[in-house]
C-alpha cells in the first residue's frame, strides 16, 4: 500500500497570491495513498525541507509530491532532502504550480483548480515511480576549448593549472581572438598586445596544452565526462612542425594583393602569411585562393626560400579524434556587417570606419604605423564623428535587439585616446544614453567630458554624406538642444553591434547546447549557474553567450575552468538512472530499437531462456547500457512489442498523468 | 455546428525537458498569461511521445493535444524530435482515416527561448480546440464524466 506525503509551497506570495494552496493541499489529501498534505511558506529553506524528511520518517512515506517551482528549479534540492530521509529520491515528483500555475493565470479559482489538477497528476505519477539507483561513469581527464580568445586562452591556462591537459582548437591561423587588435583598453589604457601576448605565448608553453590552430569541431558525440570529438586540421600548406616562423616566405611571396583580415582589410599582406608579428603559433599560411603556385602551378617562391622545408602545396586537410571530460566553448563575438546602413555611407566612403577597424588605424603595428590618418588620402583627420549604437537597441530586422554593451566604453576610449594623441583634433560623439555601470567605468567616461573635452551630444545621427571635397557632411539632432545639426567630418566611426560568431550555430547544434533568439549561447540558469550550459559538461566562457568586456569575458573564462576542473576532478560521475530498459521475455531481438539509440546504447545478447515445455532455447534479445544510455526514450517508441521501457518516465507513469489530466 | 460558449476544452501538452518545458518555464517568468486548459507533461525528448499517448489522452475525453519539442537540429539527443516528426505525420493520416479532426493534435516546436511563443502557441491552440468543439469521436464513453 502506497504512502504519499503531499507539500504545497506558498513560495512567499509567488504562487500563494494566485493559488490558494490551503485548498490545494486540502483537495489533494483525499486524493487515494495520500496520507499527508500539508502546506508551507518556504518548502525549499531548510525548514521546509525539515519538513518534508521528518513526514518521511515519520509517516514512513513511499513517495513524496512536492507541488512548488518548476522542476528545474529545485528537483534536486527535493531529491536530495528526501535521500538523506532515507527514501529513495527517484520517488519525489514535482508538480510546478508556479512557473506553470501562479505566476501566469490571474482568476484565484481558475488556478486553484489548475493547481489541484497538476498535484493530482504529479500524485498518479508517483504512485508508480520505482527506486532508482544510479550508475557510475568514468571522467576522461581531459578539457577541450574551442575558440582561442582571451577567454579561451583563459580558461585553459587555468585549467592547465589546476593540472589537467587542455586542447584549445582555433579557426584562426592563431589564437588571440578580437583582443589582438584592440589598441589600448579601457579602463586603464594599457595596450592590448601587452597584457595579451604573454599570455599566448604562456598558453603555447604550457606542456599541458595543445593548440590545435587553423581547425575546427568537425564532429562531437558522447556525454559528459566522455565526449569523442573529431577536430579537422585544415590544411595549411605549411608543415606547422617544421616551419620556424622566421618569415621570409611572407617576404619574397610575390603576390602581395590580398586584402589583411588582421587589419580589417585597411592594407594587404602576401599570399603566404603570419597574421601578425606576436602571433601563437608564429607559422605561415598559404591562402590558396590567392597563391599563385596554386592557382596556376607557377611560382613557388616561397618553397625555394624556406630552408626548413616546409612548405607542402600538397597538403590535405586531416582529422584527428580525441577524448574529453569537459567542453567549454569559448567562440566570441564579432561585429555586426554593415551593408544594410546604407545611412552612414559605410559602403561608399573610406573615411567611414568602424570601431574595430578604427583600433587597427590607431595600432603601432597597424597599416599606418600608429598615425592617425585618413583611410582615402592619408591625411590628419581635424574633426571626427563617432555614432554609437549602430544596430544596437533596434527594433527592426537591420539590427539587433540587444544593447552591445562595451561601446560606449570603447568609444570613450577612442575619443580620450585621439584628443590625448591629437589636441587639435575636434572629437563628436552622437549616443542615445551613455551606458558606463562597472568599476572605473563611469570616472572614465566622465574624464573623457570633463577633461578631455570630447563633445558629447544626445541625439540620433540621420545621415552621413561623403562630399567631392573630401569631406563628410554628418546631418543629426541634438535632442537636449532640440535643433538639427550639420557637422563637417574629416572621419565618421561607426560602434557597430556585435554578434555571436557565425559558426557558433551549427557548433551548438553538434554540442547539443541551447541558443537565444540572438545566437548567443544559452546558460543552465540566468543567475545561479552563468557558466554552464543546460548540457551537462560543457561549460560558455567569454562573448559567446552574451556581449562582454575584457575583465567580464575573463571572470567568465576563470569561473568556466573552476567548473570544468570540478567536473576533471572527479574519478567517475553519476549517471541519470532515468534510463531505458528491456523487458527480455517480451523483446524478440527486431533491432528497431538499436536504429534509433543516438548513442549506440544498445547491443544484442543470446540468452537461455526456459519455454513453457521446459526445454530451453536461445534467443537474441536487447540489452541497455545503462553508462551510455542519455534517457531520450526513443527507442520505447520504436519498440513494436512493447518491451522497452524508459525509467523514470515509464509507459505507465506517463499514461497515468495522461488519465488523471482528462479526469 | 453549433458553438457551446461555455466549453472549457482539456488540453495535454507533452512538453520535452531541455526546449519546450524550459520555454514554458520561461512565460511563466515573463508572466504571459495563456488558458489554464492547458496542463503540461514532462517527457525527456518529444520522441518519447508514444502516439499511444496521445490516442489515450483522447479516449479519455482530452478534447486537444500538443506536443512541443526542440526546433529541428536542435534536439538535445541530437536526432529525437525527427522521429517525433515522423511518428505525427503518420498519426495524423490515421486520424484523418479515422476521421477524426486534424487540429486536434498538433505539433510545434518551442526552444528554451520562446517564452513568448509557448505562451501564443498555448493561446492560439485552445481557441483552435474551442471552435472545433468537444472531442465525441475517439471519446470512450464508459471514461465520460458524469
Ligand atoms: C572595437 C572594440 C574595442 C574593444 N575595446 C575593449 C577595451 O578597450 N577593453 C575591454 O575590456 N574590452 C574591449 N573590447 C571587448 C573585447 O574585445 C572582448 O571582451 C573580448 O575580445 C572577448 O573575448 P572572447 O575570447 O570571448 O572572444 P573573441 O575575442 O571573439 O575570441 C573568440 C575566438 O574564438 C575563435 N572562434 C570562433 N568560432 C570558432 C569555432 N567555431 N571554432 C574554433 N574557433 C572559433 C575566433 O576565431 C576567436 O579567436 C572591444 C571590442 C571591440 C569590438
């Protein structure tokens, strides 16, 4: 005979404002093998939990139903109270009367009603839950990253610290992300490559880890604690082991037209090439759409300069396979294309950059050498416009809904930097509101105003006209003033928004990772668990899951490897024991089962078993790996005889729920 | 036909764990109200969704069902919601051979983001369920409420 105990939480006036949970807790005590239902104002504090483990004594409960937040809110903390009760914790359920009840009906009876319903169900379910024990699964000691920005370098440093081997895998010939062609940062001024470099070069010292540069996840199975990931090593052309990086390839490489992604195409570098002087690893690519020895078979300069040897124009692209604890995606962000801003003349005039290009024109090791000069005559700019949130706060399909949240600081930045640099030079930066919360931030940007006399105006800039001067006609209103301006620009910088990088969608798909509406990548709660994803070991470092700065992205990078390094230290993890099983007398060996499994869970046994007539005959029925099994439930469907089941949400159990909804 | 004003349809959502319960979590954070007819089951994957479910759930005087998955390719178990894809398809030409309403059942697919979109869904279903009136087909009579 069943004995279950029923909790209703108020939640403080969460769900008791809309539910009235005396009457809840009332109507689900007669439900049938209830013999307790009590209510409470905090079921999840310590003693509400008190509670419910001395109702399990007590009443000597065989199964508990606690109707309060959503499961993924506090099953956990519900399993765990009633283990340390004594009942098994795979005989709690919950029914969520908030997130699906209280907090979005408003009529008091409707949602009593529905509540009473949801307790009702959660209370059949339970009569038919079984003890559950878990399994144990062996930890690969071994962390992946991919994306070797600052937050990818971060977090593998940090966990090569901890003693754990690393692999980072980098699209890019090096790793350095967005943070190597920054100039100086907010809100100290110190320069990027200073505080970044040593630390690639630390990061390729490291004899923990491996960078696997120029490739890509090209495959992800397993689950945590054991992933199988396939890297693709794009071909290169160069033997990464054998070149030096002296770089005299990329010197007598003849042609030297192509446009330099490293200085955001503001100048061009050879066919062969080292993306930039510090660069992790210092070794050089053939861009083969560009090289003239592989486009016509005529050239090959560089081969006959390289006294290493390693240039392979016939070198193939290669994949190696590996296996993994842990996996945290580190993928960054860029900024928006703006192609469809036909407003700010982006496209037709050369004197309209954006902000990122802006740090290369500024770079010491950029296309100009660190002067500050116009992009189409290479003349000392006198008046510079800057225009914030472009694409950023927009309603419409242009742009994105979200606030980039780092340009003001970097257009800060920028103006403090030009009018240090350049005291002649008049700097207009056009916002809708300065946004500068953060340490330092605010006093930063106030020194820009204040001491730096950079002209800030509120207002929106409308258009932006390349004039057969030379000059840029910028037409905006200042809306404190309430009049329209005309400013005759020597330079218009654009903040354009950023955006997730575009290959982070299909890597979300292969990792199995959830994504907002935005691309960025998705944590397991917005307060409680930033760092990690809802897919249990993989853990989001840095601008991949929402728009960050350099102290942000790197306090992510950090609590990201803590996490992964939790996860590497233990022996062996515990498996969800919601996993399918075989009823063997009813399974007779058809294989649908094993054509649906994702993970390869099934196999199939030859078993004795005894016939009626009591002879005994062999018989290939299916076997469930238990440690390899995720719980989807798939092959239960395919099943045409009915033999499979899914623990924890068995045929039974769901029918149940089903039955006592219609009741 | 004629429409009862005061029917109140009894509508199962089959919600998976890792998209569509979290999304229905999430209209519940952002407070988006839709019709309490609507009574979500927890189900690892939408591939868990045996169509014997469904058939039950109607047999039982459920008068809707939905079920809610990860967007395609997006499926935490990488492949399930594909088989749920097919698995209605298929239901739904035994439905219509048995001549029972096509929008009775439906299947949509809801991420943890679409908070939003859970909440609409849930709202334009039941009205869709209302007009079409109470479930008497499939219906076992002997399960009718007195
Ligand atoms: C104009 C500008 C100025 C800025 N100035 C400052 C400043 O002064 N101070 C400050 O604090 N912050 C500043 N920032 C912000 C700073 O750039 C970011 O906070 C930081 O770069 C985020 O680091 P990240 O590693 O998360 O991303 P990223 O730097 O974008 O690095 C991501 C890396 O992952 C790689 N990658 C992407 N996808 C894949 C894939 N699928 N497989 C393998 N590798 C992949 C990329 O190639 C890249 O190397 C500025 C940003 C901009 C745009």
């Amino acid at each position: 005979m069943q004995r279950i105990g029923v909790f209703v939480c108020h939640c403080g006036t969460n769900i008791a404002a809309t539910v009235d949970v005396k009457a809840v807790a009332e109507a689900l005590g007669h439900e049938p093998g209830v013999v307790i239902s009590q209510e409470y104002q905090y079921m999840c504090s310590e003693s509400g939990q008190e509670l419910v483990k001395n109702a399990i004594k007590e009443q000597k409960l065989t199964g508990v139903v606690i109707c309060s937040c959503s499961p993924r809110m506090h099953e956990n903390t519900f399993r765990k109270a009633a283990a340390s009760a004594g009942l098994n914790p795979y005989l709690v359920e919950i029914a969520n009367i908030r997130e699906q009840c209280s907090w979005i009906h408003k009529d008091i009876a409707t949602a009593t009603e529905k509540a009473i319903i949801l307790g009702r169900t959660a209370v059949a379910k339970v009569h038919l839950n079984t003890p559950l024990t878990s399994m144990e699964s062996p930890v690969v000691k071994r962390a992946l990253v991919i994306g070797g920005g600052i937050a990818g370098i971060q977090t593998a440093l940090d966990i090569a610290e901890a003693g754990f081997d690393v692999d980072i895998v980098e699209k890019n010939p090096t790793i350095g992300g967005k943070m190597a062609q920054i100039d100086k940062t907010f809100p100290t001024l110190d320069c990027a490559a200073c505080i970044l470099t040593p630390k690639m070069v630390e990061a390729s010292q490291n004899e923990r880890i491996t960078i696997h540069s120029f490739s890509e996840v090209a495959d992800v199975k397993g689950f945590v604690g054991n992933f199988t990931v396939k890297i693709k090593k794009k071909a290169r052309f160069v033997d990464e082991t054998k070149c030096t990086g002296c770089g005299l390839c990329t010197e007598k490489c003849p042609m030297k037209k192509v446009p330099n992604e490293f200085n955001m195409g503001l100048d061009n570098r050879s066919a062969i090439y080292i993306p930039f002087a510090q660069a992790v690893p210092k070794v050089a690519t053939i861009d083969p759409n560009y090289c003239m020895m592989m486009k016509s078979g005529k050239c090959g300069v560089c081969s006959k300069v390289c006294s290493a040897g390693a240039i392979d124009y016939k070198q193939q692209d290669t994949f190696i396979e590996q296996q993994y604890g842990a996996i945290v995606v580190a993928t960054g962000f860029n900024p928006i294309k703006l192609d469809k801003y036909d407003e700010f003349a982006y496209n037709q005039c050369p004197d309209v950059v954006t902000s990122l290009e802006l740090e290369r024109l500024m770079n010491a090791a950029g296309p100009n050498g660190g002067t500050l000069l116009r992009p189409s005559d290479k003349s000392h700019p006198h008046t510079i416009v800057f225009v914030q949130c472009v694409g950023s706060r927009c309603d419409d399909e242009k742009g994105k809904p979200y606030c980039s949240k780092i340009c003001c600081m970097y257009t800060a930045k920028h103006a403090m930097l030009i009018r240090e640099k350049y005291p002649d030079t008049e700097v207009y930066v056009f916002y809708i509101d300065v946004r500068t919360p953060g340490k330092n931030f605010d006093e930063f940007y106030r020194r820009a105003v204040e001491q730096y006399n950079v002209h800030y105006i509120k207002g929106m800039v409308g258009k932006v006209t390349p004039k057969s001067d030379g000059k840029i006609d910028v037409q905006a209103s200042d809306l404190l003033a309430g009049e329209q301006l005309h400013i005759n620009a020597d330079m218009v910088v654009l903040a354009a928004a950023i955006e997730p990088d575009k290959t982070a969608r299909p890597l979300a798909t292969m990792l199995t990772t959830q994504m907002d509406t935005n691309d960025f990548f998705t944590e397991a709660h917005p307060k409680l668990r930033p760092v990690e994803s809802a897919t249990a070991g993989i853990f989001l470092s840095g601008a991949c899951q929402g728009p960050k700065d350099i102290p942000e992205t790197v306090a992510q990078a950090s609590a990201a490897a803590a996490k992964a390094i939790g996860l590497l230290c233990k022996n062996s993890i515990t498996c969800n024991p919601c996993v399918a099983h075989s009823d063997e007398l009813m399974c007779n060996g058809c294989s649908s089962c094993e054509k649906v499994c994702p993970y390869g869970a099934i196999t199939y046994v030859d078993k004795e078993f005894r016939m009626p007539d009591r002879s005994t005959k062999v018989r290939r029925v299916a076997s469930v790996n238990p440690a390899v099994c995720q719980g989807c439930g798939a092959c239960t469907v395919a099943c045409p005889s009915g033999a499979m089941d899914l623990s924890g949400f068995s045929n039974s159990q769901i029918m149940a729920e089903v039955d006592a909804i219609c009741k | 036909m004629q429409v009862n004003e005061n029917f109140e349809p009894v509508i199962v959502a089959f919600c998976c764990n890792w998209c569509s319960y979290a999304g229905a979590d999430l209209s519940g954070t952002n407070r988006l109200n839709y019709p309490t007819n609507v009574k979500i089951i927890r189900v690892p994957c939408s591939c868990r969704v045996n169509p014997m479910f469904i058939l039950r759930a109607f047999q039982k005087g459920a008068d809707g069902v939905i079920i809610c998955g990860c967007h395609p390719g997006d499926c935490h178990y990488t492949s399930g919601n594909y088989f749920t894809r097919r698995r209605i398809t298929l239901l739904y030409s035994m439905l219509d051979f048995l001549g029972i309403e096509r929008d009775r059942t439906r299947l949509e697919w809801v991420s943890a983001a679409e908070g939003a979109k859970f909440a609409a869904t849930m709202q334009q279903f039941t009205e869709d369920v209302k007009a079409l009136g109470p479930n008497r087909r499939l219906e076992d009579l002997r399960c009718r409420k007195q």
